[in-house]
C-alpha cells in the first residue's frame, strides 16, 4: 500500500470513527439539552426569548445532518488532495 492509499484509508477510517463519536455524544447530551430546553421554555417570558430557544432546539436536531455533512466534506477534501498527487 503506497502512501497516497494510506493517506485516504486513513481519511475514511477518521470518517467513521468521527461519525460514531459525534453519534455518541449527541446520545449521551440529548437528555440533559432536552431538561435544559424544558426549563428554558419554562422561565422565558417574551416572544424573542421563545424564538431564540427554537432556534437554538432546531439547530441542534439539526446537528446530525450538519456533523455528517462535514465529515462527508471531509472525506470528499482528502479524496481530491490524493487525486491531485497522483
């Protein structure tokens, strides 16, 4: 295995692996940020502070998606890097 191959196994293996490891953390932390929304929706009193929690609850269902897609980015910047040294 030359080392542009090693180069982009590599890449893929940090794919993986940093999908699984935002996977878990995003498990582990969904709990507590869904006590935290909770209370938050709880104490806010005015239309602003309510939509800035939403805000804040969208982007992180939307983490997922977001984690993927630059880790997709990632894995597709050093597929070009090892095209360009061939």
């Amino acid at each position: 295995m030359n080392r542009e191959r090693a180069g982009l196994a590599r890449a893929f293996l940090i794919f993986i692996v940093g999908l699984g490891a935002a996977g878990l953390l995003i498990a582990v932390l969904n709990g507590p940020f869904d006590t935290i929304a909770a209370t938050g929706a709880s104490v806010s009193t005015t239309s602003q502070a309510a939509r800035g929690q939403q805000y804040v609850v969208d982007f992180w269902n939307a983490l997922p998606f977001i984690i993927a897609i630059l880790a997709f980015v990632q894995l597709l910047g050093a597929a070009a890097a090892e095209g360009r040294f061939r």
